[in-house]
C-alpha cells in the first residue's frame, strides 16, 4: 500500500515537474516576446552628417536593443571652444536622458542642430521611434536661486566683456562675468581677429606706393569746414603729410590722425530717408588714440601679435595686424586667462534678463541658468553692458533697417546667433538713449551657404580680386564693405568668386586657412576650388575659361601700372601667377550692427539727455556712434578691446 502510495506521489511529482516544465517554456517564450516587443532599435552602429555651421558633422551611433549606446563624432570642422563645445555637451545629454529632446546650445544653434540631426537620422536607420524621443523630457531639476555681489557685474562674455573684466580685476575689482552661451567668445571667437592701429615699429617695414602716396597727398586739398567735428583731425592730418612728404616717402605713412580721418570718410553715410551720420568725434578719437597702447596691453597679458601689417577688407590702409592664434582666439584667452587668475568669476549659460535700478542707479542684473535657476547678482560699483550688437535677430533688423532696400529676415549672418540684442533693450528699458540704429553692415565675403566668414582662402585686400559668374572684376576690391556688398547683391544669384594663387591665398605652412580650416577639406566639400592652371579653374566654375585668363591678365598689368582705371584700386599685392590657384565663392550677409546704447569717453552709457545712467557701463557692438553708417573693416576688434578696457576701469571707480 505504501509502495503503491509512493509510487502514485512520484508520478504526480512528475506529472508537476511536466506541466511546470510546459509553463516554463510558455513563460520564457512570453517573455523572450515581451522583451521583442520592447525591443526600441535595431541593434547595430549607423553613421550619418548633417551641416553645421562650419560645414558637416559627422557621427557614429551605436545601439542596443533598448539604448542609445554611444556616440562618436567622427568629424566636423565648428568654431573652438564654441561649436565644439556644444557637440559636446548635446551628446552627452543625448545619452545621459537617452532623448532627442535636448535644447540647443545658445550660440551654437546650427552647431547643436548638426548633431542632433545626425543622430536623428541613426535612430531613423535604427527603427527607433524619432516622435517618441522627441517628446521623452531628460530629468532636469532647477537649482536653489542664486545671489551674488560683487564690485562689476560684466554681461556677455565676448571680447569687449573679457576686456571689461580684466581691466577692472586689474584695478583690483572683486568682478562676475555672465555669459549666456555654453562657452566665453562671442562674435569676437568667429571674427578674422585683425586689429587696426598706427604702429610705426610694424609699419616702418611697409613699403609706400604711389597710389597711397596720392591719396596723402588729395588730402592737402580738402577744406576743413567740410569735416565738421572731424575739423581739428584734418588740420593735424595735414601738417603731419606735409613733413612727411619733405622726408623719407618710401616707408609707410600712418597716424592716430589718419586713421581718424579714415573712421569718418568710411563711416560717413545717408540712409533712404535722407538722414546722414558720421560718427561721434570724440568717441572715435578715443579710440584711434588708445588702440596702440591698447594694443600693447594686450601683448603685454600675452597676446602675440604677428609682425606683418596688411590690410582687412574694408579697412581701406595697410594698418591691420593679427594674432599669431587663429581668429580673435589670440586676444581671448590673454584677457580671460588674466582675468580668471586676477579672480574674475565667468558663470556660463546664464542669460541677463533685466537690469535692476534702485533709485536711478543701476546697481545689479536678474539673470537665468539654462536649467531655469533664478540667478541675481549685485554690484556693488557698476554694471558693464557687453552683450554685442543684433546681427542674429532678424525681426529686430528688420525693424531698424532704414539704409538697406531690403533686409529679408532669411538673410544669412556672420554672427554667433547669442547676437539677438538683448544688451540693447535691457539698456533701453533702464532709460539709455539708442543711437545709429538703422545701419547694418553687410559682409560682402561671406560662405554661401552657411553665411559664416570661415570656409574660404584670401589674403589681404591688397591682393584679392573680385569675379562675377561670368569671370568679370565688377568693383574696387579696397573699398569700404556696404560699396563691395552692394556690388555684389547686384551680380547674378548675388554670388562671386575671389580669386587667389599660391602666395596670396593666405595658407600657412599646415595647410589652414586663418580660421584654421583644412583646405584640402575645404576643396572636398566645394567651399573653394582648387586649379593648376586659371583656364582648368574656369572650368570648374563653369566659366568661359578665356574670360577668366584675360580678366586676371589685365588684373595683373594694373599691378605693374599702380593704377586700375577699371576700377580705381589704389593699393596692390603681388599678381595673380603662381599655381595653384584659387576660388573662393562668396555672398553677402549680415555682419555688423553699428547702432546700439548712446555712451561717452569713459564708456558711461547716456539718457535721453546726453546725461550718464549712474552704474551703468557699455562697450563692444551693444553700443552706437563710433562706426556710423558703415565700419572700416578692423575697427571691431579695436573699439571692443579699446572701450572694454575703459569701461573696466570706469565701472571699478565708480563709487
């Protein structure tokens, strides 16, 4: 009976073990299904591009099943410390929330679109679900408010606010930096970094021309009742030619005086409506004066400026110098580094929203982290507005415009898009006077396709030779930038070349263009073209190669003349001659807002009375009445490094 019992037990026991067995199997084959069905990507790396704003990124994705795995950049060619930066950080966020709902970086929109769009695409290889990674937030959390003072609050990160803040640290001011964008640099890290100056060391190694020589010498005829303030400038002007014309004419002439003169002539516009500016007289002297010694107290935190003096398109004398770094890196980070180690504080990604006034003074900014932290800051002697002009804000461009028949709002720019103005309008509100508003300059060589000054090959304006589609010079190269952008939105598509060969397309020994491109890369992607002869170049371009060759053979002949009657060039480099040769396709876009807050020599933004808004300091782009109507090409730089300077010494002695 037992037996029988045991027997019966063990059946069952098998019969469970069975039917167990049979559940198992169904369950695992349930839940190999469930994990099918959550299954989110194909498993496997994509790769994929998408244009940046300094040409393609290119990624790698790896997935699992279920997770965005890795992500390489595999190549992209955006602005250091800016661009690069943004990839970055836009990767990381990527993989950390594992979404494509990641905000842009502020002032590196197009760099931030580039990876994202490239990583849309893998997910898209991959099977994934792009709607449902768009909606999928990452977790962020705001962080507690925060409260700071200090004795300058500087707003914007640029050249001009690192200027600001290194001055006033300098001065021994306890000093906050905010800046809105991911990385310090503004519109200063993309600019070709020339910085126009008098400098009789550097200059007394350039060579004097006959051109020039009559150009000195035409201003020995002008009458100084036609200069109005820019009188006294002229009278010295010419006495200064006439003792240089009774000694040594082969060297360079140059000073603060001409170069005043020159700020005026360039500057000097009439809008549509009939109204002509010229530009504050003692704001441009202030200026043209200090930027030698300026420019020496730049080299003396560390700048290293090169020895040879050209000259920057639109700057219209041989008097631009450049950093030995690439682009306006090279005066960046001797202001910043100086600033940093005086004790300067830079909080990145945190964007000023409103001055704080306090019985008529402004004494502080309200201000915002990315992640949405309320951020107020305190300043316990002045305020330096440094947020740049509104190049990247078309409606705002469009609102102000009153010298250009058209100003599309899809027309391209130069600028960092952080360049939206804010300095201006927070300004406005706290009752600053605006002045020069309605004049844009437009950069007549420009990408384009992505508006931006990288991606092509020229030297100075000396040696660049403008051609149309059809292979015809069309304009005076030397000539202010709104005469050659207005030549160009003339030609056909508004697009031209610039043409180049071996010694004057400005290539360094590492195959870089100044922007530190790869020129072989740039010919890959059709930036530039790239010919061993002038008749193979036409070709490329789709030009009749005859009327190439003729053109730069009577470019060439003008050269030996010193003279274009074509045009009126009046300063020439070496020919067109040596192969390689070069072309560069180009078409204006937006560049430079010379309007913005009325302020005095002591950078002291005004009122509506011409009166100083007790606290509140400005320089850099955000402020109005040097440039006029139009900039010399070179001025930026200096007027930024000039006034950033001085507004960093006025807001750390304020009391």
């Amino acid at each position: 009976m037992i037996r029988k019992k045991k027997r019966l037990i063990s059946l069952l026991m098998i019969f469970v073990l069975l039917l167990a067995a049979g559940c198992s199997n169904g369950n695992s084959k349930d839940a190999a299904a469930g994990e099918d069905s959550k299954a989110l990507f194909k498993e496997g790396t994509y790769t994929a591009e998408a244009e940046g704003n300094g040409g393609p990124v290119k990624v790698e994705v790896t997935f699992t099943a279920t997770e965005i795995k890795d992500i390489k950049i595999l190549n992209q060619t955006e602005t250091a410390g800016l661009g690069d930066a943004a990839l970055e950080k836009i990767r990381t966020s990527i993989l950390e929330g594992q979404t494509l709902a990641v905000d842009v970086i502020t002032g590196a929109t197009y760099s931030s679109n580039a990876i994202l769009k490239a990583v849309e695409d893998c997910v898209k290889q991959a099977g994934g679900d792009i709607e449902a990674l768009k909606q999928k937030s990452a977790d962020s959390k705001t962080g507690e408010a925060i409260e700071k003072t200090a004795d300058v609050i500087v707003i914007g990160g640029g050249g001009a606010g690192l200027a600001a803040a290194a001055s006033a640290s300098e001065d021994g001011s306890t000093v906050i930096v905010i800046e809105k964008s991911i990385s310090t640099g503004g519109n200063t890290i993309r600019a070709g970094g020339q910085y126009n100056t008098y400098d009789p060391d550097r200059q007394k190694n350039v060579k004097m021309n006959q051109s020039l020589l009559n150009e000195l010498k035409g201003y020995l005829d002008d009458k100084p009742e036609d200069y109005g303030d820019f009188a006294p400038s002229l009278i010295t002007l010419q006495g200064q030619i006439k003792e240089y014309l009774a000694g040594d004419t082969t060297v360079l002439f140059d000073s603060p005086e001409l170069h005043t003169i020159h700020a005026y002539i360039g500057g000097k516009r009439t809008d549509l409506q009939g109204n002509t500016i010229t530009g504050n007289y003692e704001l441009v002297t202030t200026m043209t004066n200090n930027s030698l010694p300026t420019l020496k107290w730049v080299e003396g935190l560390g700048a290293h400026i090169s020895d040879e003096v050209g000259t920057v398109l639109g700057a219209l004398w041989p008097r631009s110098h450049s950093p030995l770094e690439h682009t306006g890196i090279g005066y960046l980070k001797p202001l910043e580094d100086t600033a940093v180690k005086l004790g300067t504080e830079i909080m990145l990604e945190t964007e000023a929203k409103e001055l704080i006034v306090e019985n008529g003074k402004v004494t502080g900014v309200k201000a915002v982290k990315s992640d949405g932290t309320p951020v107020t800051l305190k300043a316990n002697k002045g305020v330096v507005m440094a947020t740049g002009g509104f190049g990247a804000n078309p409606e705002m461009r469009q609102k102000y415009n009153t010298y250009w028949p058209e100003m599309p709002l899809t027309m391209k720019t130069t600028n960092t898009p952080a360049a939206t103005g804010d300095g201006i309008i927070m300004g406005e509100k706290a009752g600053a006077q605006l002045v020069g508003m309605g004049f844009i300059q437009l950069m007549p060589s420009s990408h384009p396709e992505t508006g931006s000054l990288s991606g092509g090959v020229w030297g100075s304006a000396e040696t660049q030779v403008f051609v149309n589609k059809d292979g015809k010079r069309f304009v005076n190269e030397y000539a202010e930038r709104d005469v050659l952008a207005s030549a160009a939105l003339q030609q056909e598509d508004q697009l031209f070349y610039i043409i180049c060969d071996k010694n004057t397309a400005g290539i360094s020994p590492e195959g870089k263009n100044v922007w530190g491109d790869d020129v072989e890369k740039l010919v890959e992607t059709k930036s530039i073209y790239r010919a061993d002869t002038l008749e193979d170049l036409a070709v490329q371009l789709g030009m009749d190669k005859n009327a190439l060759v003729d053109e730069i053979n009577k470019y060439n002949s003008y050269i030996e003349q010193g003279a274009d009657p074509d045009f009126g060039k009046s300063n020439f480099g070496t020919k067109i001659e040596t192969a390689p040769f070069y072309a560069t396709p180009r078409s204006p876009s937006v560049h430079h807002t010379m309007g913005g807050l009325a302020i005095d020599t002591s950078a002291r933004v005004l009122d509506a009375n011409n009166q100083p808004i007790p606290g509140l300091y400005a320089a850099g782009e955000v402020t109005g009445g040097i440039h006029a109507g139009n900039r010399l090409g070179g001025n930026a730089i200096t007027d930024i490094i000039v006034f950033g300077r001085i507004a960093g010494e006025s807001a750390s002695q304020m009391k």
